[in-house]
C-alpha cells in the first residue's frame, strides 16, 4: 500500500519571500541563455524600441521576450 506523503499545515496568512534568483541553481542552463540574451545588440538586429504608448500599456522590451 503506497501512502501519499502529509504535508504539515501551514499559515496561509504568514507572508514568503522569495526570489527567482533563490529559485535556479547556479549550473543551470538557464543562466546561459539569459547571458547569451543580454549579450545580444537588439538595435542592429533591426529591432525597434518603442516609447511610450498613450493608450494602455508600455511594449515589453525585445531582451525580456527573448529570455522568456
């Protein structure tokens, strides 16, 4: 018989901090390819960087898409 492990009550109402940084290991591959994404010159790619949008909001930067 195979019995699921009890997880131990917790606060719902105590506040966790945590960062993404805590989150990934430091052999990840993701740390490469957000290195590699900060490496690249966007602007002779061709991409254009927007200004500010009077309606709604602001375009997300080509760099934060790229790593994503």
């Amino acid at each position: 018989i195979y019995f699921m492990p009890v997880v131990s009550k917790v606060n719902r109402d105590q506040m966790q901090f945590f960062s993404l940084e805590q989150m990934i290991s430091h052999d990840s591959t993701t740390r490469i390819i957000d290195l590699f994404c900060r490496c690249i010159d966007y602007d002779s790619l061709g991409f254009i960087i927007k200004g500010k949008s009077h309606e709604g909001k602001p375009a997300y930067e080509a760099s934060t898409l790229t790593r994503i």
